[in-house]
DNA sequence: AAGGGTAACTTGCTATGCAAGGTACAGTAG
DNA sequence: CTACTGTACCTTGCATAGCAAGTTACCCTT
C-alpha cells in the first residue's frame, strides 16, 4: 500500500468530472484533454482516456466531430452533448456533497464553512 | 454510465482516508467503521471494508486489539499506528491538492480561495 | 522511398469494490 | 440441552476500470 497508490485511486473517481468538465468549455481533441489536465496536475494517460471516451459517448454523454488537421492525421474534436452537459451538473454537485462528508468526517468539530 | 455508478467511483478514492481518519480519533471496531461512514454519508460495506482494514493492517498503517464484548463475539478494535498516522496526514495533503486542482479545472476564472 | 511526428485505438494485466455466502460466539426461549 | 437469534469477523467470485505497452494510420520532409 504505497501513497502513489493511494493517490492515483483517489484520482479515478474525479477522471470523469474533470473530462467532462474540460471539453464543456470548448471542443476538444484527445491530445488537448491530456494537456489539460496535465497542467492542472491531474495525471491521465491515454490509455485511460480513450476506453473513458469511448464509454462516454456510447452513454451518449459526448458526440464528437472529426476535422482536418494542418499538419498530421486528422482529429476527433469531442463535444459535449446536452445529456453530458446535464450529468456534468449531477456530477458536478455529487462532487461537492462528497467533499462536504469528507470535511465532515476529518474535522468533525468545525463549524467553519 | 449511472450516476450511481459514478459517484460510487468517486467514493472509492476516499475510502482509505475515511477509514484511517476515523479510527483516528479513537478505536473503533468494524461494525462502528461502517456506522460512523454511514453516518456521514459515506455508504461502505462489509465485504468493502475488511478486505481493505486487512490490507492497512500488512501495510503497518493500522493494527487492533481484540476485546470482549459484553453480549457477542468478541471485536477487534483497530487502532491508528505511527505510521498509519503519518499516512493519513499525507493522504488529507493529497486530498486537498486533488480538491484544488478539480477547482481550478472546473472554475478556471476564479480566483477567489 | 524512408523516416519522423502526430493522432487514434487495442490488448492484457492488475487492483479493488461489492454482493453473497460462511464461520463462530453468546445469550435466550423452549 | 437444543434451537434460535443477533452480532461480529472473514472469504469467494465477479465485474469494472485504470494503465503500460503495443498497433495502425495519416501527413510532411528529406
């Protein structure tokens, strides 16, 4: 039981937020999802980020829209739909609740906000 | 793709912290885990929670003591080592990095702490 | 034609949560 | 003294899902 561990298991349940999250503000193409959140610190790779898109949109949460690219192989620009925006939400809030138990639990006696 | 499915996804990375933080302020027996999670909301079972007390406990990050109970089998009371303490002070910095970085992804504009 | 860079995707392994089932002890009712 | 009930601990088997490593394919440059 090592914290890297620990940490990256941590990491999981959030990989769906923040995905979501990071295409709902514009399309994305896989690539740019990786930088993304690279540079927020939260380690993906891709062979978690494609199996996670691909189960994303046969959920019918993500479409995507391929386009040429000027230099390489073309892209699949994903997007989010209006049931992913919707989950987003859901996911967004279940998010905050699970934040508030966890404070709850680990600093039972403050009342802080 | 469930909510359900999803927030239960979301919970799992916490687990060990709550486990480890709630043993932390006194000894608690399996079945006072479980109550004490639930009680915040925190949904964990049995067959979660002993395989992964017993992976703490070869891990060195907990250990128990058996005690007799007044009506029943006898309990084991798990307590927090030296150790098991230090990793959960690191485990709550990781915790609290992760809550940042899921902030500054899904509002990037904010700057408000 | 060959090589390099970019992009999408697949395969196999492993970890782990969880449902369901199993064992054991103690007190109580018959 | 046997059977039942309640409490507590633990195990087995399945399904999910992240991840490392490998594959295919496109395009541009040399």
């Amino acid at each position: 039981m090592k914290l890297d561990n620990t940490k990256a298991q941590m990491r999981k349940g959030v990989l769906e937020l923040c995905i979501l999250s990071s295409i709902s503000k514009e399309r994305k193409y896989a690539t740019e999802i990786l930088n993304h959140l690279k540079s927020a610190e939260l380690i993906v790779v891709e062979g978690t980020l494609y199996p996670l898109l691909a189960r994303l949109r046969s959920a019918g949460l993500v479409s995507y829209e391929w386009e040429e690219s000027i230099s390489g192989p073309p892209r699949k620009y994903y997007i989010l739909t209006k049931k992913g925006s919707l989950f987003l939400e859901e996911l967004t809030r279940s998010w905050n609740e699970l934040h508030k138990s966890v404070k709850n639990l680990t600093h039972p006696k403050s009342n802080k906000s």
